[in-house]
C-alpha cells in the first residue's frame, strides 16, 4: 500500500506521545512512526487540550482504561501523510478529528446514531494518545478547520461539540430561560451554545469565582456563587417566580441534580452530562408526575461537529476565555499539574508543539 507524504523535512522513524504510567504520573514516550491504513491520515498535531476524562485517567480512576495508559482526544493539526484510498482531504490541510471510533454495523451505527454505537472506541484506549507529535485518524473522522480558527480554537471543538450535542438533545429554543449547574467546561459551553441558541436568560451556578467570572465573559445573564446564596431561590425569583425552562446539571453530584430538578418550571426539562463518581443518587419520585418535568441525559455527540465549526466560525461562540493555559508538549507533566491544582485556576489547557 503507498501513502502519500508531504515534501516537507524528513520526519524521524519515532515520534512522542504521552502516557498515563502511574496515577499522577505523565510520561512522553517514543514510539515508532504508524504506516497508514488506505483509509487513513497522518496528523502533525499543532494543538492539544487537556479534558476532564483525562483528569480521572491521570488519577488512576477512569473505570474503562487501566494504566499505564494512551491520553488525549482533543486535538488539530495538519495533514502531513495519507493513504491510497483517502479522497476527503489533501497533504496540508488543517483538521480537527472526532475521537470516536464507532463500529459501523450495530444497530445504532446502522441508523446513524453511533455515540450510542454498542461496540464503540476510543482512539486513546487503543493506544492512541491525542496529546502527542502525530495522530492517526480514519479520514471519515476528519472534519476541516476553517482559516478563521486557530488550531487552538480547533482544540477544543470536540468539547464544544459534547455541548452542542446537550442543548439540541434539551432543544433549548429562542426566548428560553436556562439554569446550568457546574462551570467546569462542558458547563461553560453548554452556556455559551444556549445563548447561540437563543436563550434569553443562562444562569450560571458554580462555587468557583474564578469558573463564574468566565461564565460573565462568555455571556451569562447570572452568575450565583451557591456558597453565597440558595441558587434555586435565585433563580426562581429571576426567572419571575416560575423557575427555568431548561436546566443542565454538569457536576456530577446528588446535590446539583436535585437543584437542577428543583429550579425547573412546570413542564421543564432536566438534561445531566456530568460524570457521577458516585452513582447512586436519592430523588423524590412525585416531582416528575405532579410538576411534569423530564430528566434526560446526554452523551457525547453525533453529527455535532460541523455545527460546533460553524459556532465558532461566525463568532456565534468565543472560546478564548476558556484558554487559560497554553504549554509545549514537553512539559506536559507541568500541563498536567496546571489542570489538577485549583490554584492555578485553570479552565482549559492547551499543549502546542
Ligand atoms: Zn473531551
Ligand atoms: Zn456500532
């Protein structure tokens, strides 16, 4: 099988490539250059952003990936290689990858549902880390970044993508009122892409100042620190003494979603992306029938990301606020540190070459 390879330097025979050795341990290892599948592209990554699953696989704790571990999924970069059979796109092409790898036969795959794929991967749980020199994706995962991006910007498209994918699942519509609990950055997206949606009101809750002053940037019409005041009541009285119409409950935790279900108007719906470390929760049962309300969650996406480009494009979402780190590669390690620490204040951490 021939490949076609960009005239550039010659790249080396190895490449570097992070792994999760130990829990609080990150290592860049040298790996031998991937050849190509026909179907498949090699990717220069230019940018790389650390993500929350990351974190539990840094710590030891990510339930589907014992350690030592590949580590990263959020990634752009250019095309610098790509098999015979690729048509999608050509040597420099500036990309951005879906990191899901769905088996495309299931029932799911079949109806093109394939975040519900029954068979579904994860390129850094077969040894593919995103935070890395290269990349190997399948050119049906490749989607175009736009000169207007940044690479960056491109970074963190997948991530957007995870909120686009919640506010059309919730079907958050023009002059809505939104309540969103946890300003970690599937929440601070899941705002931003409400107020693109048309949402009049995005009250942001959060026990992070600093997480709340970028929740304002973004565009919050209320912010509510909940060690300060009951955000409930504030949103209750906000909202002029109904409650929200949407809410997203973004933390993971029993108390947040009983908020989340607490803050919803008659008829409201409730949507969870958080993660639950702890997973069995405590609800009243009679709210659902006697107020009406759903509970639904969300997961991933599916077919999101072209939207997510297309936010970013027409400036319909900004994302430099969420950038609050940018580091080399080589110090991922210190990358690492930034995001776990609170100190630090960190959001989004973005690893560039
Ligand atoms: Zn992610
Ligand atoms: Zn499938």
């Amino acid at each position: 099988m021939t490949t076609e390879k960009g005239n550039g330097p010659r790249r080396s025979d190895t490449y570097l490539a992070a792994e999760i050795t130990a829990p609080g341990r990150v290592e860049l290892k040298s790996l031998p250059r991937p050849s190509l599948g026909a179907d498949e592209v090699l990717i220069e990554v230019k940018a790389s952003a650390i993500c929350g699953s990351d974190l539990h696989l840094y710590h030891g704790k990510h339930p589907d990936a014992p350690l030592p571990s590949a580590v990263g999924h959020e990634m752009a970069g250019e095309v610098v290689e790509r098999g015979a059979a690729v048509t999608k796109v050509q040597l420099g092409d500036r990309v951005v990858v879906e990191p899901i790898i769905p088996c495309g036969t299931c029932h799911y795959c079949r109806l093109g549902q394939y975040n519900r794929c029954l068979n579904v991967k994860y390129g850094y749980r077969t040894g593919r880390s995103g935070l890395a020199e290269y990349y190997v994706a399948s050119e049906q995962w490749v989607h175009h970044l736009p000169a207007e991006l940044s690479y960056a910007e491109g970074a963190l498209i997948e991530p957007l993508a995870v909120a686009v994918h919640a506010v059309r699942r919730a079907d958050v519509r023009l002059g809505d009122q939104v309540a969103i609990f946890g300003a970690g950055p599937i929440g601070l997206l899941t705002l931003a892409v409400s107020k693109a949606a048309g949402a009049a009101q995005v009250c942001m809750v959060d026990i992070r100042q600093d997480r709340l002053a970028v929740a304002a940037a973004l565009g919050a019409t209320e912010v509510v620190d909940a060690r300060l005041e009951d955000p409930v009541e504030y949103i209750r009285q906000a909202s002029g003494g109904i409650g929200a119409s949407h809410s997203f409950e973004a933390v993971g935790a029993q108390g947040t979603l009983v908020s989340a279900l607490k803050v919803l108007r008659k008829g409201g719906t409730a949507t969870l992306i958080g993660i639950f470390e702890n997973p069995q929760v405590g609800l009243e049962a009679p709210i659902f029938v006697q107020r009406e309300i759903g509970l639904l969650g969300s997961s991933g996406y599916c077919w999101d990301f072209p939207t997510a480009i297309g936010l970013v494009r027409r400036r319909a979402v900004n994302l430099a606020p969420l950038i609050t780190h940018r580091l080399p590669l080589a110090d991922v390690d210190r990358a690492f540190a930034a995001a776990v620490d609170r100190e630090k204040l960190a959001v989004k951490v973005i690893l560039e070459p």
